[in-house]
C-alpha cells in the first residue's frame, strides 16, 4: 500500500510468538519429540550462521523470514538457504514480500554467499513472488545466484 513505511529488522525473541501467528500454517509442522518452531526461531535468534528478520509497519509485525548459511564445496563458497518466509496476507503481502526478499539477498551477498536457495512454495503466488525476484528452478529448490560482497560484479 502505497504511504506506508517499512522497517526490516533482526528478531528479537519478544517477536517470535507474533511470527508464529503470522506463518502458523507453515509453522504447525511439527512431530512428536521434536521442539515446536517457535522454540527453534527463539534459539536461532543468537547464531551468527542465521539472519532472522522481521518486517514492521507502524511498531505491528507483518512479516518475517530466516536465511540459513551453509558451506558449499560445489557452488564455491556458501549458499544461503531461505528456511522461512511468512507475510501477514492482505493488500500489502506482495510488497513485504519483496522487502524481505530484497534483505535477505543483500544479507546473504554480505555474508559470502554464492548461491540463495528456497523451497518450491505450495502457493502460486508465493511461486510467483519468488520468480518476481529472479529465483528459477534447481531441482526441488528454486535457487539465484548472488555475487559475494566486494567483487566487482555485485549489484545493489
């Protein structure tokens, strides 16, 4: 929506709980034993190979994603996967969407990053925002390559 202003931010625990709100179809998925996802975001919050991020528009949390950073031997450096991509739907999901998208890339090239992953969504529409933002299908991945920070090649 157009006049509204955006914030993208690191998490804070105090954010998880509205995050699990916001994605909690993508987030129920869990089996017994295990942690439920909203314990596993909190302790992601602290590790330096995670960038939780929150997007808030007037100090109301309307988005969130997690990139997560892995060594790779065969794309040449490390390749950020992106585990998580929850936007509150409603007239403005497709722009938090592309903020977040925006941020983790530049987030992902700062860090080294030779290579951006993502699941294939089970929406269109969460397909479509991810081809929107240069992703293409690799397997059972979407994946875009981004340049590390530094190199010559890198665009803003």
């Amino acid at each position: 929506m157009p006049g509204l202003e955006y914030l993208v931010r690191p998490a804070r625990i105090t954010d998880i709980d509205r995050l699990a709100a916001i994605g909690d179809t993508a987030l129920s998925v869990g089996r017994r034993g295990q942690p439920d996802a909203a314990d596993v975001l909190r302790q992601l919050v602290y590790l330096p190979n995670a960038s939780l991020l929150v997007v808030e528009t007037g100090r109301e949390i309307v988005g969130g994603a997690l990139l997560v950073l892995r060594p790779s031997v065969v794309s040449g450096g490390y390749v950020g996967t992106i585990d998580l991509l929850v936007v509150d739907e409603g007239p403005a999901a497709d722009r938090v969407t592309d903020i977040l998208i925006a941020e983790l890339l530049r987030s992902a090239s700062n860090k080294g990053c030779s290579t951006v992953e993502v699941a294939v969504p089970a929406q269109p529409a969460g397909l479509a925002r991810l081809e929107r933002a240069g992703f293409g299908p690799a397997g059972a991945t979407l994946r875009r390559s981004v340049a590390v920070a530094g190199s010559a090649v890198r665009r803003t």
